[in-house]
C-alpha cells in the first residue's frame, strides 16, 4: 500500500541502473535530502551540531570507509583509529605550513596521505586473512598512534602534544576554530559525507566494486575469473583509507578542534566504527548511516531519558546506559545478524505486501 | 509489524528526547558540573565530585545559595572521556539563564573548552590542572589555572630534591627520572623539567606511562637498573596505586618519590599498605575534617540525608580538592554579584569576579576554612595566582597525610618565560590579538 509499485515501468537501461529505482525511494531520499540541506541548518543550534549532527556525519563517513573495506571485500580492519589520526594529523600538517591553502583541498589531500599509509598496511592481506589480517591492522594502530605521540614534528612540538585545528575558511565562511557558525559547519560535513556517499554508491556498484565484492565472497574462484587480487584488495585499501582520513579531518577540525592521540584516535575509536559497520550492515551504504546513527545516538538518548527524564543519578545512569546499549546492541544482532540495514530492507519488503505482510 | 513498530518508537525517542533538556528557574546560579564517577578514572573523579557538590549543597543549606541566589548544581557524567565532555558542556551551557562557570576536571576537556567557552564568555576554572601557559589572561581572557600549575610544580619539586641534596649546585650530575601519563596531561612539565635540568645540571629520564597505567612492569625496571636519585610522577587514576606498588616492590626509596597533587590522595596510597610510608605529594590545601566548613557540610547536608558520598570519606585529600574549588568558584560568583550590583550575573561578569578575586587569611576564616588554603590573588595578567606548592608525606601508620614543608615559590625566571613563549604561540596559530590589562 505503501510501496505500490504497480505502473512503474523501466524503459531504459539507464532508469533500471539507476541507484533508486522505485519512485517512492526516489522520492523519500530527495526529501530527507531537502530537509537536511535546507531546513535543519535554520534550526541548528551549538548542542544539536557539536552533540549530535556533526558528530553522526563524522562517524557515518569513517563507518562508509570501513565499511568499503570490511563489507565490501571482507578485509577485516582494527586501524580505522590510527588511519583517522593520519588524517587528522595530515590536515593539521598541510593547513599549518601553508595556511592559505583551501580547506577542500587540505581535506582531499590528507584523505591521499592516508590512503597511501592504508595501502602500505594493506600490503599484508595479500598473505593473511581474516583474523591475522585483524592483528596486522591491530599492529597499524598502535604504530600511529605511537608515532604520533612520539615524535615531535607531527604536532609542531607543542609542550603537551595536543594538535590544535586553527581557524579556516571556505567560501569564506568560517568552517574550523570556535567562532565557526554550527550550521556552516554542519552544511560543510553534510555536504561531504552526501558527495562520499554517492561516490560510494557509484564505486561499489561498477567493476571495481564487483572485483571487490568477488574477492570477499571467494578469493579464489575471483582469482580464477581475472579479478588481480592485488589490484582488488590494494584498491580497497586505499578508497577505504581516503574515506577514513577524511573523516578523521573533519574529526579533528570541524568537530572537535583539538585532539590528542592517545585518547582521539585510540583502540576504542577501531571498534567503535567497527561496531557501526556490524550493527549498521556489513555491505550496504545505508548501514553505515544507521550504525553511525544508532552508535551515536543511542547513548546520549539513554543518557537524557535517565538523567533529564527520570532524575537518575548522573554516575548511576551512566552504569545503566552502558549496560542497556550493550544489551540493545546484542537484541539487534539477534533479531537481524546482517544489521539495521537488512531490517530496513525487511520493512521494506513488508511495507510494498502491505497490508498483508508475510 | 511488531518491528516496524518497533522501530518507529525507537526513531521517535531517537529523535524527540534530546530535546526534552531540563528548564530551570531564571533566578538560579547554573554550575555545571562535568563530573567522573565512572570509567578508569572513577576512583580518584568520585571524592572530588562529591566535595563540590556538598560544598554548593551545604551553601544552598546553609545560606539559601550565594548572597541568596539559590546555586543549580548540575552533574554531567563524562567518564574522562573528550568527546562525552563536549556534548555535556554543549547541553549544560544553556540551562537556566546560562551556565556560570565551568571546572572541567580533566586537561583534555579543558583543552575542548578553552575556546569554546572563550567563544561563549563563560569563565574555565581549571583548577591546577589544563593549560599552563592559559596563567596569562592577555591571551586567555576565560581561562583561569589558580592556584597553582604543574610548571610550578615541577619547579618546587627539583628545588625540594635540590634542598634534600644540600644546594642547588649539588643537583649538577644527578638523575631525575619523570614517569608521567602519556597525554597532555603527563607531558605539561617536561618543557620545565628540561629548561631545569639545562640550569642545574641535573640529567633527566622521561618514561612514559600508557593510559589507563595498570601496565609499568617495563617503567619500574629501567628505574631499578638507572636507579635515579629522584622520582617525579604525573599520574591519575589507577596508574597512581600501579606506581607506588610497584616502586615499594624494587624498594625504591618513598621519601625520593614525589607524586603531582593528582598523585597524592588516600586512594593511591593504601593499595601500598605500609610500604607507601613517606611517599611524598604537591598539595595546595590541607586534608582532615577538622574545619567548621566540614562540620556544616556533616550538619546542614549529610544530617539532612542529602550527602553525595559517605560520611566518613569527607575530609580526603580529594574530596577537600573538590571544597577548595567550589569554595574558590562562590567566591568569584559573590565577587561578580558585588562588582555588577546583581543577583543573577552571567558568565561575563563571573570572569569578572574571578579575574578580581581576593581570597585572603581573614576571608578564609569568615568562611570556616582558617588555614585550609593559602591567600589567593588573581589579577587580569596573571591567572595563576601565587603558584605556591607545598609537599605532604603519607604516614602509613597514621594512616594520613601531613605538611612537611612551607609553601614554595616556583623558579618564576625559567616559568614566566616559558609561559610567554607558549601562550604567545598559541596567540599566533589562532589569530588572537593579546588584550590590554589597563
């Protein structure tokens, strides 16, 4: 009832390769899109942007890059925390050497410096797999973020080691530094993270994504057809870092505008993106979106229920809210192993029977 | 069906709940409060958590809040994390007609909120802790780091071990080994340290501790094979109790050990037992219950039920942090209502009572602290204050700590110095015009 599709006919080639096909997707992404764009960013204040939004946007882009490398070619990755330090350390390299450069392309360049450190660490996953392949990521982390702690040059030798983002334009609005407005600021991760993902969607759906989907389900029947593993998974390796360095740029500068790496970028920040992608649905764009969202909000929706609804103690509250997300995350993957993804697809299918779901 | 439904729910209190922020009475005193009573560093965030809010509770008590504005303390849960203290700070900042003052209570959060809260006016009482170089108010005009900080300590404590060596001139030679948390945190006093051991002589060991710092098998070792004349630790946490075991284990000597003031609480002493006896600690205030402000917490507030922690755990070193800084946050609000003439000032105007704050001997005394602290002065340049240190000994019989010395004054030559530098290159990197102090 919902989802009549009776009438909509492809005559192209083109309309039936299109990323939407059902006119009522088409439709309700367009509207999501129209909101986001054009009535939030009225509305926005410094809680919502600085708590929720930007905060959603950053995760869901570092869940799309993992997600590109977990999902799609089943190269499973613990780095993402030290990859979003390099590029959150790239951009604060690039914007304070040359401090005229635009933040666009300070942003794009720190997403190739990290897709060239992605590469490098990729290098084993054409000898291990699976779980060893988790150690040797496991191992990039710790490197990172060490050398990062360690040696004085990536933060311009700061007495504390803390990397501070300086105040920067585009477009000559202010988009970095505490006077940055919060709706510029969320426009500005909203509109990367919409170009990303579109990118994303286009990339997996083409040669380059079947290779890699071909080399996850089976690297050997893939290597029989002429996909080149090494191109295959290096590629991944490095579309899947550009992703991650980019989020750990908007991370750094847009978000929080000051970090640390011993606490920005630690293990913690590996499985958080990981638990996204889990509980978002390995293999789907949309899933990352929704691990972000669900991972994020979830906490804090917890938190003001408690604390601001029902006057918990603050201390006990957080005790509670740790437990109820971990329960919560294991009723999800009970209900639907392949992750909220899937149970929007399962909605989905239930809505087009409507009113007689099977 | 069911999940559909579901979901709708969830999506709906996904969206609607953060909203729903509590609404206070416009004429309350806002004070956030972004507190730790969970995560790794729980067991030292707890005392000093409950020592704020008792203090603000027995205020409210006891005088109906500060010259009768009731204070709306408000708890926010960060577990020490960076990230949970920006969003408290983002849902605190607006409640009632705005918060007050922020104690961040952690460097990394204070980090997050130096230009932040600049940006908004509201005055960052990090006390002892954050910023170093955020002592000069020309470039930090919100930010106040009194009494005392961790330059100064590491200052007062090379002079302490120069004075135990009998001279200054004796340090040339000797070893200083620093085991510090390796984060902001722990890196504040090697820039001091190593401009010292430039003037002194003395050769200084950096080992750091990774967070959380139950691991330090490999840290206590090489101090066993160095064996270094002194031992300084910047330390918080569980990595306090990690330390002085595993220093009483190569029988290091305590009285060789000293710990910042976050290394100097009952928590991390008595995992050690009676091996922690003569470890010594930097301190600003005194420890014990026997000051009438402790008596008027026990009556007005934990007679009435209305106690935050237990009973018996008031007048811990840690919880006595916890009254200084509430102590020293009323009295820069009662200083601003006096300076503005109003009975609800905003954040602008406690900057104000903070920047002209005067607590002296006879101000102790009328607050039932005679002695508890030393006097403190801040001016618009100077947001440090005094930056006196004194050291105190755990006594592991008595089961206390004591004042073994005076209140020193830091190398001011080698600090000041070093405080221009760093402030004057944070100015730089974020194009900030140092103001004029008339």
């Amino acid at each position: 009832m919902f989802y009549r599709e009776a009438g909509q006919f492809k005559t192209s080639y083109k309309a039936d390769q299109a990323i939407f096909t059902i006119t009522q997707d088409k439709f309700f992404v367009g509207a999501f899109l129209v909101i986001a764009f054009g009535v939030v960013p009225f509305f926005i204040d410094d809680y919502w942007a600085n708590a929720i939004l930007i905060h959603v946007l950053v995760y869901a882009l570092a869940g799309l890059g993992l997600n590109i490398l977990t999902g799609y070619c089943g190269q499973v990755s613990l780095g993402t925390g030290g990859f979003m330090a390099v590029g959150a350390y790239a951009s604060y390299k690039l914007t304070t050497s040359f401090p005229e450069m635009n933040f666009i392309i300070v942003l794009l360049l720190s997403g190739g410096v990290t897709a060239c450190v992605g590469m490098f660490f990729g290098l084993p996953s054409l000898r291990i797999k699976g779980f060893y392949l988790a150690v040797a990521t496991l191992a990039a982390q710790f490197f990172l973020v060490w050398l990062f702690n360690k040696v004085g040059w990536f933060f311009n030798y700061s007495p504390t080691g803390m990397i501070v983002s300086p105040p920067r334009e585009v477009f000559g609005f202010l988009i970095t530094g505490p006077e940055a407005s919060p709706a510029v600021r969320y426009l500005f991760c909203l509109s990367v993270v919409t170009v990303f993902a579109l990118a994303a969607k286009n990339i997996v759906r083409g040669r380059i994504g079947r290779s890699w989907m071909a080399i996850r389900d089976m690297d050997i029947a893939a290597e029989l057809i002429g996909i080149r593993p090494l191109e295959a998974k290096l590629s991944a390796f490095a579309v899947s870092s550009f992703y991650v360095g980019v989020a750990g740029a908007l991370y750094f500068n847009v978000w929080l505008g000051s970090a640390e790496p011993t606490e920005a970028f630690d293990i913690f920040q590996s499985f958080f993106v990981l638990f996204i992608v889990i509980i978002g649905g390995l293999g789907s764009i949309l899933g990352s979106f929704l691990g972000a969202a669900f991972m994020v909000l979830v906490p804090i929706t917890l938190k003001t229920i408690m604390v601001d609804g029902m006057g918990f103690a603050v201390g006990a509250a957080k005790h509670v809210e740790v437990m109820l997300l971990g329960a919560l995350i294991i009723f999800f993957l009970i209900v639907e192993p392949h992750g909220l993804a899937r149970l929007w697809q399962i909605l989905k299918e239930k809505l087009r029977r409507w009113p007689f779901p099977y | 069906m069911r999940l559909k439904l579901l979901t709708k729910a969830l999506a709906v209190a996904a969206v609607a709940m953060p909203l729903t922020t509590a609404v206070a009475d416009a004429a309350e005193l806002t004070i956030p409060g972004t507190i730790y009573r969970t995560g790794p560093y729980a067991p030292n965030g707890i005392p000093w958590a409950n020592g704020i809010a008792d203090y603000y509770a027995m205020l409210n008590e006891r005088d109906g809040g500060i010259e009768g504005t009731k204070i709306n303390y408000v708890e926010c849960e960060t577990a020490y994390n960076t990230k949970q203290g920006v969003e408290c700070y983002e849902n605190t900042k607006g409640i009632g007609s705005g918060a007050l003052v922020y104690q961040p209570m952690s460097t990394g959060i204070t980090y997050q909120l130096i230009p932040k809260a600049t940006e908004d006016k509201i005055p960052v009482f990090s006390m002892g802790y954050g910023r170093t170089s955020a002592a000069n108010g020309k470039v930090f005009p919100y930010v106040f780091n009194m009494p005392a900080t961790y330059w100064d300590q590491a200052s007062v404590f090379v002079k302490y071990a120069g004075e135990k060596e009998g001279g200054m001139d004796k340090l040339k030679g000797k070893k200083i080994a620093l085991v510090y948390h390796n984060s902001a945190y722990g890196k504040e006093p090697i820039r001091t340290l190593e401009e010292l051991s430039k003037k002194h002589g003395f050769e200084l060991m950096l080992l750091a501790v990774d967070h959380p710092g139950q691991e330090q098998k490999a840290t206590w070792l090489q101090i066993r094979r160095e064996r270094p004349d002194w031992v300084f630790m910047w330390g918080w946490g569980v990595m306090n109790q990690v330390a002085i075991k595993e220093a009483s284990s190569i029988r290091y000597p305590m009285d060789h050990f000293i710990g910042v003031w976050w290394s100097g609480s009952e928590n991390d002493v008595t995992p050690a037992g009676e091996d922690a006896h003569g470890y010594l600690s930097a301190t600003f205030h005194a420890s014990g219950d026997n000051f009438r402000a402790h008596d008027d917490i026990k009556k007005f507030v934990y007679d009435k039920g209305k106690g935050h922690g237990d009973r018996d755990r008031i007048g811990e070193v840690l919880y006595n942090r916890g009254i200084v800084a509430a102590m020293w946050t009323s009295e820069a609000i009662r200083n601003a209502m006096r300076i503005h003439n109003t009975k609800n000032p905003t954040g602008e105007q406690v900057r104000d009572g903070f920047e002209s704050l005067n607590v002296d001997a006879k101000r102790l005394a009328v607050l039932g602290l005679e002695g508890f602290t030393y006097p403190l002065q801040v001016t618009c340049e100077n947001h440090t204050g005094p930056g006196k240190v004194a050291l105190q000994q755990w006594d592991a019989k008595k089961g206390e700590w004591s004042l073994v010395t005076d209140f020193y004054s830091s190398d001011r030559d080698v600090i000041d110095k070093l405080i221009a530098e760093d402030s004057m290159a944070y100015a730089k990197e974020n194009n900030i015009t140092p103001r004029t102090c008339n």
